[in-house]
C-alpha cells in the first residue's frame, strides 16, 4: 500500500492543499487571498475568513487533480505553527475533522521545518549535514541540517525578517502588499550600487533589518522633500539598491556560517528565496566557495502544502502522529 497523505497549508494568507504518495508530490494548489492588497499587510480576521471559504474546494481539487480518493488517503496533515492563530485553526479543524470521519492519523507539521525540507521533494536533492538560510515574511535563520529532523539554528534575525524588509521598503515607495515581489521585478535593469543605507553590524551568525528599514525611511523622505517624484523617477535604481543591501547581508553571515562549519553544501528556502537577485547572488557565491547549491523550484519558495506533505510524509514514516486534542500555535 502506497503512503497517501493529503497536506493542508493555512498559516498565513494562502489556502493550499496538496496529496503526496510515497514521497512524490501528485497536486499541490495554492489559493492567494487578494483582499489584504488594499490594506497594505495580511488582515487576520479577513484571512481566516478567506481561509473559511477557501479550504473545501482547495481541498477538493487537490485531490481531484493527484487522482485519487478520500479512502486511499493513509494520513492528513497541517501546518501546526507558527502563523497567525485564526489561520492556522482553519487547516487544523479541517485535518481534524476529515482524519476522525475517515479514521486515519492526523500529523501537524512545524511550517520552518516544511520550507528547509521543500529540498526533498525533487532531485538533486541535499545530503546531510547541509546549511540551509531560510528566508520568509517571519523568518530569518540559517539552519545547519543533521538530519531530516535533527538541526540546530545558528544564526536568526534579532528583529525584522528578510522577507518582512522588503515588503516594508516597498511600503515607503507606495507599492502595495506583498512588495518583495514588486521589489524584485523594479530592480531589474536599476543600479544596485547607487544608494548606500546603513549597514547591519550584528556579531556572530545574526541578523538584523530594522536599521536599513529606518535609513531606508530617512533617505526616501529627505529625497522627497527636494524633489517630489525622486521615488517614480528613480524606481529602479532605489529598489535595485535596498534589494542589495538585503542580500549583502544575508550572504555575508551564509559565507560566514560556511567558513565556522566546514560545510559547503549550502541551500536557500523561504518565500524571500523567490527573488532573483538573491538566486543569482547564491549560486554566484557558489562557484567562488566551491559550494553545492540548492535553490528550490519557484512553486515551492512561497508558502504552499507541498513543503507540508513532505515533511509529513517523513513523519509518518516514524509514525510521528498528533493526537485529536492537538491545537495550533502561533509561535
Ligand atoms: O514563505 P512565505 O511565502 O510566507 C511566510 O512564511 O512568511 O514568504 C513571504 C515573504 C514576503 O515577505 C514576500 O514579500 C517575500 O516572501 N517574497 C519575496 C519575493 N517573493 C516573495 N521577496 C523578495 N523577492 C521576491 N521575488
Ligand atoms: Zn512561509
């Protein structure tokens, strides 16, 4: 009998549901939730709201499209943490509900441990140990992998998150929410060297981005009093160079934790590491290090049940199940 399960991934403001069988994805789809562009950021209520009425037919498509049937499935699984708590009741209800009505076990899976362990699910995929900088709207960590659930983080943001920086940058430029994206695509073409911003001075494998993010501020604002439009008149050039800015200081600490571990194979995850600059800046650094990269498929960066349905299928292997009491957490 083939491991069948069916994961559901609702920890922010994306309703995603995918099958896996014996470890190769069969469906994962992703429903975004357009209604927070207007408000700038993710509205809780609205996405547990949205949640609501978008799981059954997520769900149900999932399914439709892997080919199978309700009764095949061997497991249901969820994001359990972190994320925004009215989200992430939504998927855990629903996995409780459907695993009790078709008696099978129920496996709730942590949603940072999903993103690094995205790698398994096409090839080439890492041996262990690997390092892993885990970059996302949350989070921003360096991980060093021992195994599929032994790691130890050894560097992390001590406030802002890498993904958190863009958006918030393309919030002072106007642009709407999500802005790394935006970010991303303006800088194409602009001159990543124009403008200087401070520069994080964080010891050991940390990070920190609110600083940039307040000189980020500042410089934008004291360029807009002298001129209006310096914003429309030089998009490219001030998005190339806050894109720049973050990425220098994500791969200074990548190099360093390489350097104090010995380890060069080096792998990227997280919604931030859709971005094409930092793609290019990993692979490029690469080749200078001597490192094996890992940069994930597009539809596995940002947040989506594909990652969830790996990691639980690593779970159910153990037989790692929760019980029916179990509740998500937000932390
Ligand atoms: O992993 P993810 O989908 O959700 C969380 O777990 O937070 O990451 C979302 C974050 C957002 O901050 C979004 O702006 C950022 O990833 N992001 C990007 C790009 N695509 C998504 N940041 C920069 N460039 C991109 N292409
Ligand atoms: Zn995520």
């Amino acid at each position: 009998m083939p491991i069948i399960i069916l994961a559901i991934e609702s920890s922010c403001d994306d309703t995603s549901a995918s099958v896996i069988s014996d470890g190769k994805i069969l469906s994962n789809l992703v429903a975004g939730q357009k209604v927070h562009e207007a408000f700038g950021g993710v509205v809780p209520e609205l996405a547990s709201r949205a949640h609501q009425a978008n799981i059954l037919p997520v769900v149900d498509l999932a399914i439709k499209n892997a080919g199978i049937s309700l009764s095949g499935l061997s497991a249901i699984a969820f994001t359990q943490s972190p994320g925004l708590i009215g989200s992430l009741m939504v998927g855990c209800s629903f996995a409780k509900s459907l695993a009790q009505s078709l008696n099978i076990p129920i496996i709730g899976v942590h949603h940072m441990h999903a993103h690094v362990l995205a790698h398994f699910i096409d090839d080439p995929k890492p041996s262990f140990p690997f390092l892993c900088l885990t970059v996302s709207g949350g989070h921003t960590q360096i991980v060093l992998m021992r195994d599929y659930f032994d790691f130890e983080i050894i560097g992390k943001t001590l406030d802002d998150a890498a993904g958190e920086a863009f958006d918030k940058a393309a919030k002072i430029l106007n642009l709407p929410y999500p802005g790394g994206p935006l970010i991303d695509k303006y800088s194409v073409g602009g001159n990543p060297h124009k403008y200087e911003f401070a520069k994080p001075d964080i010891s050991d494998l940390n990070y920190s981005f609110s600083g940039l993010k307040t000189s980020f501020l500042y410089f934008v604002r004291e360029q807009v009093k002298d001129n209006p439009n310096f914003v429309n008149e030089n998009l490219s050039d001030i998005c190339a160079s806050m894109q720049q800015s973050i990425i220098y200081h994500l791969m200074k600490k990548l190099v360093k934790a390489s350097n104090l571990t010995g380890i060069k194979q080096i792998a990227l995850a997280g919604g931030v590491s859709a971005n094409s600059a930092l793609r290019k800046a990993v692979e490029s650094e690469g080749q200078k290090q001597a490192w094996q990269t890992f940069v994930p498929a597009f539809e596995y960066c940002t947040d989506n049940a594909a990652m969830i349905a790996i990691a639980a299928h690593y779970k159910y292997l153990k037989s790692d199940f929760e019980s029916m009491e179990v509740s998500p957490s937000a932390r």
